[in-house]
C-alpha cells in the first residue's frame, strides 16, 4: 500500500469507530483506483474498516499462467507460490523441496483447501510441481519443475506471438 493511501486510511482511523467518511473524504477527493469500486453517486458512506478492506493488497497473477495451465485458479497457486519464493522454507540444500502451509496460502489467496487441492492436482498432471509427504506427522512438500515451467512457457509464447515479432 502506497504512503498516500497509508495517510488517507490513518486519517480516516483517527474518527471515533462509530462514525463512517463519505467516500471523498476516503479518497482525498481523488479519482478513485481501478481496484476499488466507485461510490462517487452512492449514497453509501464508507466506515473505517470498509476503508481498509478496500485498500488491502490485491490480489495479482500473471495472465499467461491461466493460458498454461487451463485453469484461474492454477495460475493464482502458481503466481503465489513463484512470488514468495525467497520466504518459502526450503528443506534441502539444493533449495528445491520447500513446505508451505496450505491454511497460509488461504490466508492469502482467499483459495479454499479444495480449490487447492484442484489447483495442485492441474499442476502436478502438468509436471510443473511435484509433492510429496515427509515424516510423521506427514508434512507436505512442493518442488516446483522450474525447467517444464520455462519449456512450457516459452512453448506458448512462441505460438502465441509467431510472426508478431521479429
């Protein structure tokens, strides 16, 4: 979140909790932002934490990782788990199986544990990651192929822009 709109929400806090801001005083009077809807002809006052939820992070994957694997919700476990990749807790030297809590990846993605499960499943007939179960209790681990990712990346790419670039 830009230091603008940290001003804008620290300045909306700074009411009591009761009272609610119209949605000038929320934007400082600026055009609204393309990820958050318009009340500009509403009636609807925006509160405090409606303020917050609506300047959260958003959410973002790439595009082309819903043309790979078929699949919105593929494309977002992918695009997440290729962001947070220096935070990832990896468990061998090589740094090529990490762990991740999957209740994290919910947290945020918003992904439930069967979207998921559907999302790995797609991955994983893709050769993109592999799983596999460790120790007792079993913990879940994740390799991603970097090297089909990229063959398959630069596959649909090249069909995608043949003859539209030189």
């Amino acid at each position: 979140m830009g230091k603008h709109s940290q001003k804008r929400i620290a300045a909306s806090m700074n009411k009591s909790a009761g009272e609610t801001i119209s949605a000038d005083a929320a934007t400082g009077g600026a055009a609204p932002r393309q990820y958050a809807p318009s009340f500009e002809h509403s009636a609807t006052m925006l509160s405090p934490g409606m303020v917050l939820d609506l300047f959260d992070e958003p959410i973002m994957f790439r595009r082309i990782y819903v043309d790979l694997t078929g699949s919105v919700t593929a494309a977002l476990w992918l695009s997440h788990l290729l962001s947070c990749d220096e935070s990832l807790k990896y468990v061998d030297a090589a740094r090529r199986w990490f762990e991740i809590a999957l209740d994290q990846i919910s947290e945020t993605t918003g992904l439930t544990r069967f979207e998921q499960e559907g999302a790995r499943k797609r991955l994983r007939d893709l050769s993109i990651i592999n799983e596999r179960r460790v120790g007792m209790p079993a913990k879940l681990q994740f390799a991603i192929n970097h090297d089909e990712l990229a063959k398959k990346l630069k596959s649909l790419s090249d069909k995608r822009w043949d003859g539209l670039l030189p």
